[in-house]
C-alpha cells in the first residue's frame, strides 16, 4: 500500500504548470490552493476565496467538508506518506473545484476526457488510489478482461451492463484494471447522469472520463419545466452513442438502473438496484444495428464504502460528501445470449424482461462472490465455479 500512496506532486506539478502557461482562463486564476504545504493552508485558503467572492460560501462548505472525510479516510489505511498525500491531493481538488466555479466547464453529450494540457484522468486516480484498500480487492474473471480488450481492438464493439454504486466507479474500475489491462479504464465511455456534470465538486472527477450526458428518468420529472429540454438532450446523447457504435472498437458501460444502489432499509444489506428493461433493450439493439460485431457483458461492481450514496433518491444537487477507505470488487461474465436467453419468450416484450433479468440475474450472483470475498473476509476462497477472484496487480 506504501508503494500505491506515493508521492505524485512532481507529476501533478509539471502538469499544472503546463496547464497554467497555455490555457487563457488559469491566467487569473487564483494559486491559492496550489501553493497550499499544510491544513492551514488549505483551510485558510478557503476562507480567502471566500472573502474575494470567487468562491460561493455553500461550495467551500462541501469542500471543507469533503477535505475532512477524505482526511480520516486516507489516514485510516495506516500506509506511509498518508498525510502527505492527502494535501498534495486535495490541494490539487480544490484548485480544480475553484477553476470550476469561476470558469464553468460545459459536457457536450459526448465527451471526451480532458487529458492534456491538465491531465483531469491521472488527477482521479491519484485521487481516488488511496481510497482503496488494494489487499481486500479483487477482480472476478480477469482473463474475460483481456478477452473483450483483443475483441475492441479487433473492431468489435463491447457494452457492460452493470450496477452502479458510487461517484467513483469509473475510477474503480481502471485502477483494478490498471495492472492488466489500462487499455480498458482509458478507453471506456461510462453513459453518466446529469449530477455528474453539473455539481461543482464532481465535475473535475468527471472531466477527466469519456462521458455520454444523460438525464437519468428518476430525475427526469423533478422540474417539470425541464422535462422537454432533458428529453430532447438524451436523444441527441443517444444519436451520439449510435454513431459511436457504427464507427466500432467502442467501450460502453451503463448502470440500467439509473442511478446507484442503495441498502434494504430493513436490513441494510446493499445489493444491485433492479435494472429498466427498456434501457437493457435499447443497448442492444443499438449494438445490433451498429453494423459492426458487437457483446455484451454482464458486469458486477462492490465499491460503496469508497464514497457511499445518501440513502435515499436525492432531488438537490450538492449531497453530503462521505469519504471511505476500504476494499472493492468488479467481476465480469461472459456474454449472455439473447436469442438462447429468449428462445421459449412469446412475444418482444416478454423477451425485452427475459434478457433483462437474465443480465441481472449474472451482476447480482457476481456481487454476492465479491461481497462474500470482501466483506466477510473469505478471500480468494470466495471464488465459485463461474466467478474466478484474483489480485492483477500482485
């Protein structure tokens, strides 16, 4: 873990510099949080943004906020240099959120993760590696991984359908990927709700993924002045997405049922939301009509400690930050066919439920081996017959 809490500053550094000679808006920007060596620095900075009115009084707050839970939760893992790395990190988070409010970034619905001259998907995972407690993670059939990558770069055209339980699951899934196969968590294009875009503290996590903007149906309603515009911008994201598809060698991974999980109230056990038939459907059908050979995956992912949702559907924009350190899981199945899953189905609706639920079906019994394995502490010995766990990166 010593080695996976290192110290990123010189890189992190030279990158911002870069970023701070080339780009017209950082030419006033403030360097209050990039010259931040201690908490003080990073506390008091707030305060000055604050005072010079660049820095909304109810943005700081979610930042100081999150600068305390991130604190307690690195510092939790016991690695060495935690401390250091929780300035260099946040310091960098802050100057990025503070960017963001005084030059707000607009998503196109495709977007593109901005990897230069600031590097917003490095910034992430030096962000978000020390949230993870890499000795209690695993990955559940990592060769299916390298399988789907030769596939990709054959042409062929690969979506996951998977759970969703957390801001950081993009993240999750390229850093327990990074060891064998980086090529898929630079690569994939993660279909994302429109909170991901538009609250001030996620939007730099954000930038530095490949997005296409949707507005989830369980927000779809709240305004319902906004409920054409929202419409319209999801099929103009869903024009996007088909001509993706078409051109091939594309990553999709999409949460159907969206948005994240959350726990049994009576039990509080989590387990995967139940997916939308119709979103499942419409995924495959756009691979179908794509024209070029297309999968689908069913896959699963354990992540909710490292920054667990409220435990209700929130309307406002703007949630309490919770920061964790803790172990995590992502599994993968092989690909499930529709027209074996659908053969005795009687009409297209019936069979629209049946691939739905079959897809389910595979992410929750993937969960349950990660869940077994993670949170009580069976290991690699959690492993089954379908779902094979290891540890890439040892």
């Amino acid at each position: 873990m010593s080695e996976l809490v290192q110290d990123k500053e010189s890189v992190v550094a030279a990158t911002t510099s870069s970023f701070s000679n080339t780009t017209p808006t950082e030419l006033n920007h403030s360097r209050t949080f990039l010259d931040a060596r201690t908490e003080e620095d990073l506390i008091s900075g707030l305060r000055k943004e604050i005072e010079a009115g660049r820095l909304p009084l109810s943005v700081a707050s979610g930042m100081e906020e999150l600068y305390w839970n991130y604190k307690n939760a690195v510092l939790s893992s016991g690695a060495s240099r935690a401390a250091h790395a929780v300035i260099s990190n946040m310091s960098v988070a802050f100057d990025r959120m503070l960017l963001g409010v005084e030059h707000p970034f607009t998503f196109n619905p495709y977007h593109k993760a901005i990897r230069e001259p600031f590097d917003y998907y490095q910034f992430v995972h030096t962000y978000i590696r020390p949230l993870i407690d890499f000795k209690n993670s695993y990955v559940g059939n990592v060769s299916l991984f390298s399988e789907l990558e030769d596939k990709i770069r054959q042409g062929h055209n690969i979506v996951l359908i998977s759970n969703h339980q957390s801001e950081a699951d993009p993240a999750v899934i390229s850093l327990l990927l990074e060891a064998q196969c980086p090529y898929i968590g630079e690569n994939i294009k993660c279909v994302a709700g429109d909170r991901v875009i538009t609250d001030p503290l996620c939007k730099p996590f954000s930038m530095g993924r490949n997005l296409i903007c949707v507005y989830s149906k369980k927000h779809m309603n709240d305004d319902p002045e906004l409920v054409d515009m929202k419409r319209k911008a999801n099929t103009r994201s869903l024009k996007e997405m088909a001509t993706l598809l078409r051109s091939g060698s594309q990553l999709i991974w999409i949460a159907p049922s969206g948005g994240r999980d959350r726990p049994d109230p009576s039990t509080g056990e989590w387990f995967p939301a139940p997916f939308d038939s119709s979103s499942v459907d419409n995924m495959r059908r756009l691979v179908e009509h794509s024209g070029a050979p297309g999968h689908i995956y069913p896959m699963s992912l354990l992540c909710y400690d490292i920054m667990p949702p409220p435990p209700k559907v929130e309307k406002e924009i703007g949630e309490k930050r919770i920061v964790g350190f803790h172990g995590t899981g992502l599994s993968i199945a092989p690909e499930i066919s529709f027209s074996d899953v659908t053969a005795d189905c009687n009409n297209p609706n019936e069979a629209k439920e049946a691939y739905s639920q079959a897809m389910y079906n595979s992410v929750n019994e993937q969960y349950k081996t990660l869940n077994s394995a993670i949170n009580h502490g069976r290991g690699i010995e959690a492993s089954t017959s379908t779902v094979s766990l290891s540890q890439p990166w040892n």
